[in-house]
C-alpha cells in the first residue's frame, strides 16, 4: 500500500526552523529511496524527527560552550551524552528497519532486490519522457523523443558532438541580448562553462560561419 500525499508531522519540534528542517530531510528521503509504503512513511517520520532532535542537542552543547567561562565546568555531562547515545542507537535501528544501510541487503537479499525493482520502476516512471544517448553511426548526441508507442530519434538541440552547447544561447548572449548566468541557468552548468564555449566555439579561428552570421546582426547597446 502506497500514499502519494503523505506529508511530514511535525509534532514536537520547535519552531518553523526546525519544522522547514525536517520536512526537507523527509523529502529528501523519499526521492533519493522512492519509499512509498505508508508504514514505512510512518518510521520515515519518527527518524527524521529523531534526527532533527539529535542536531538539536548538538547546538545545544554548542551553546553552552560558548557560554562556559571557566575550564571547571564539564562541556558534556554524562546525562546528555546518554540521550545523545540512545537517541543515536535508535536512529541506527530505524534505518536498519527502513533498509537505508547496507547490510540490509544481506539479511534479506530477496527483499533487497524487490525492493530495489520497485524503486527502478517508480524512477522510470517518473523519468520516462526522453534519452539522451551517443548515435552508435555518427558518435554524436541525439535526443529520443517519446511518441505513443516508440521513441523518435531526432537531433539533440543541445549537443555539439558530444559537448552540452546551443548556439542560439551563444548567440543570443555575443549580440548582448541574453547574460552568461542565463546561459547557465538554462544548460544547467557554471558561468565558467559559458566563458569555456566561448572560447571553444567563436574563438577559434575555424568557426568563421558563427562570426559572419554574428556580425550580420546589431548588437544591442
């Protein structure tokens, strides 16, 4: 049995910090493992919460230090180092539980795998839309565009050769009209990358065509 729609109970934590906290971590739980059996969601949300608690005591001790103005007082008493210790042996047993460590694999290696078939099939399912591969003919970049029964191979619009690239975007940014950051943001890479491309790709002395077409054109002021 699964629940799309379960959300993170953030009962007993202080403040929105802590609530944002652990409600991301949550998240960040369920895409990188794909659970989705809700009793799994339940222990999922008592070791967050447990987790949450043990980054609170450590802040906590952080406090206190810096408020110690002597070195005759202890920085950890006996008595929080045990509720870090249990808090901690109990974060271990949830994870065990839940399968995030490997000796999960294991103990149970028929669950392991069904376990890991259902998580490849959630994550197909969710990334099913297209593929980037190398074109086994020409070694370049093609993008398979999904149709109702089969792919289409066409293209790829931001592949030359093997390198992530758009000479639109270069363009549009050479004429001044587009910056590096949005290059950037689009390509999903580093301003760096784009002073790479550039580099790569006007620069040389053999991309005569992308100067011409360039200097064809106003740049904007």
């Amino acid at each position: 049995m699964t629940d799309n729609n379960y959300k993170f109970d953030s009962t007993g934590l202080a403040g929105a910090g802590e609530k944002r906290q652990g409600s991301s971590l949550f998240n960040s739980y369920i895409d990188k493992y794909h659970i989705q059996n809700v009793s799994d969601l339940h222990l999922l949300n008592e070791l967050v919460f447990r987790e949450i608690i043990q980054i609170r005591t450590k802040k906590n001790l952080e406090k206190y230090k810096k408020s110690v103005t002597t070195e005759d007082n202890p920085i950890i008493s006996s008595s929080t180092m045990r509720l870090l210790d249990d808090n901690l042996a109990k974060i271990i047993e949830l994870k065990k539980e839940l399968g995030l460590l490997q000796e999960k694999a294991g103990n149970d290696a028929f669950q392991y795998i069904t376990e890991l078939k259902s998580k490849f099939a959630k994550w197909r399912e969710e990334n099913q839309g297209s593929r980037s591969l190398v074109c086994p003919h020409c070694s370049k970049m093609i993008l398979l565009k999904i149709k109702t029964t089969e792919y289409d191979g066409i293209k790829h619009p931001y592949f030359k050769d093997k390198i992530l690239f758009s000479k639109t975007l270069l363009k549009l940014h050479l004429q001044n009209k587009i910056t590096k950051n949005d290059i950037a943001e689009v390509l999903g890479v580093s301003e760096y990358y784009v002073d790479w491309l550039i580099s790569k790709w006007y620069e040389r002395p053999d991309t005569e065509d992308l100067k011409k077409e360039l200097d064809n054109e106003p740049k904007d002021n």
